[in-house]
C-alpha cells in the first residue's frame, strides 16, 4: 500500500509540474472592441468618459480597439490608455469619427487607411499581432461591402508573411450567424423606416436584413471569437445601449427587443485555436456608457 501511494504522489507531482511548465510557457491576452459614442458628446461628457475608462481599467484588456474618437487629438487618447495601463496608443485622424488603438506593446502603425473607407480604418502591428481597427458605414450596405473588399485583400496580403492577425470594430452590419435570432419584424420594420428614400444604397437588401458583409469576412476566412461563447441575442446583442431611452423615447423594453449584433473581432484561424472566452458585455454597467455594448475576447499565446 505504500509503494501504491508513493506512486500515485509522484504522478500528482508530475501533472502539477506539467501543468505548471504549461503556464509558464503561455500567455493570456485580452482583446476589447468598444464604440464610445461620438466621443463622450463631443467632448462635453466628462463624466461618462470617466465611468467607461474606469471601466476599461478593471478589465485590464491587453490590446483595445475604440470607434467613434471624436474631438480626439493624440494626447487625450495617450490619457484615456495610460489610464488603463497602456503605454502605446495611436489616433487615426483629428477629424470626424476616428477609430484608434491602444496596447501594453509597442505598436507600429501599418497603415491609415482612408481611400473607400467611410470613417477610416488603422492597420496597426502590435505584439506580434497584425491588427485592423474598423468603424463601417452606417447608411449603407453596399459601401459596407466596398469597405469590406479593402480590408480583406489587406489581410489577404498579411497573411502571407503573418498568421496572427485581428479584426475588430462597430461593423454595422448583421452577421448569418445570428439570423434566426431576429425572430420577429421589430428590427426589419424600423430599418424599413429609417430607410425612405435611400432605395438600394440604404441599410436593407431587397427590402430584407442584409448579412453579406460579416459573409465576406466569415468565408474569407476569419472566426467570429464570439459565436462559441454566446447563444442567442441577449447574450450577443452590441446595439443599441440602454442609455439611448431618454433619448429616443423608448422603454428598456424596447430597446431589448429591438438588440442586434454589430460589434465583432475577428481572428486569423491559427488564432482561433487558442481562443479560450469571448463575450458581449452588455449587463450593467455597459448598459449606460455608451449606445454600444463592447466585444471582448481571451487568446492563450505562447510567449
């Protein structure tokens, strides 16, 4: 019995060492995508500002994507990241709706792209990662589907020398995946209103939901680092934020049943094996930040 024993300690002491060569061989990064909304009212909103950055800091991301830097300069987004621990950050531009990227890693700008963007997207190189940051038009699908068509022949380019690589962001658009999720015509009837007058070059598909663009990026192909950890749309929903009711007149409750999912990352398939969570954070205190719910995602990558 206690040669039984002797032996058993020995293989607990093996699983523990290989568990913990495992961990030392490993590291856990934590992507986040947020839209802040036009820039915490065009720089008016302090408060807000502060509430979502305290916000961000607690979750202590290691790379995070930001849409909608309005009024931005450089400066007050080294503010916001150095708040959150981040060392490097960078703008796209100073004007309009930005987007940005902040990083615990250094980061080499690849490229601003502007030509065929609506707002403009950043192709930034960052901890070994080649990461896209994109903010799609919200008035058309088939500017979407323009947009789409540079960013994927970007990655298609970057894939060549690099198998890690991210896209993240305010998409605009629905994805095939979670078609059957909008189950009844709330969404459809108010898109259908919203769209008057703008015929083909609006947000509907032959008067139907349009789920070509978040297509493209699924065949292409890139894993939705959400899919596997959310089911149904509550759990999925990025948009709208609850703090849109006074605004708009409309209940939680309406809100609620109108959700849809537009805010997605992406990842390189040899990323997509090492994806260990993801989620929509759209519980409280996200409900009141911003009209955007943010996008997280937790990578295991070797050191």
């Amino acid at each position: 019995m206690k040669k039984k024993y002797q032996r058993f300690f020995i293989f607990i002491c093996c699983i523990g060492y290989y568990y913990g060569a495992c961990q030392e061989n490993n590291n856990t990064i934590k992507l986040l995508s947020y839209n802040i909304w036009n820039g915490y009212d065009f720089g008016k909103d302090e408060k807000r500002r502060a509430e979502l950055t305290d916000w961000v800091s607690n979750e202590q991301p290691t790379i995070v994507g930001l849409q909608e830097l309005v009024n931005y300069t450089p400066e007050k987004l080294k503010e916001d990241a150095e708040h959150w621990g981040h060392k490097y950050s960078v703008l796209l531009k100073e004007t309009g709706y930005s987007v940005g990227l902040t990083s615990t890693y250094p980061i080499e700008v690849k490229e601003k792209i502007f030509e065929g963007m609506h707002h403009g997207a950043l192709h930034c190189k960052t901890g070994g990662f080649d990461v896209f940051v994109i903010h799609f038009s919200p008035s058309s699908y088939k500017k979407r589907l323009k947009e789409a068509d540079i960013i994927l022949k970007k990655i298609a380019r970057v894939a060549q020398n690099n198998s890690n690589y991210i896209v993240m962001g305010d998409f605009n658009a629905l994805s095939p995946i979670d078609a059957d999720l909008y189950k009844t015509d709330v969404l459809l009837n108010r898109l259908r209103q919203s769209k008057s007058n703008k015929g083909q070059s609006g947000n509907l598909a032959y008067d139907a939901l349009d789920y070509s663009v978040i297509s493209h990026f699924l065949t292409h192909p890139l894993i939705d680092a959400c899919q596997k950890f959310t089911k149904g749309i509550n759990e999925r929903g990025s948009f709208p934020g609850r703090i849109l009711g006074k605004i708009n007149a409309e209940s939680d409750e309406d809100l609620v049943k109108r959700l849809q999912r537009i805010d997605f990352i992406f990842i390189s398939p040899e990323l997509g094996h090492r994806l260990i969570g993801a989620k929509v954070y759209n519980n409280r205190p996200n409900w009141y930040l911003s009209d955007h719910y943010p996008v997280g995602a937790e990578l295991l990558v070797k050191k």
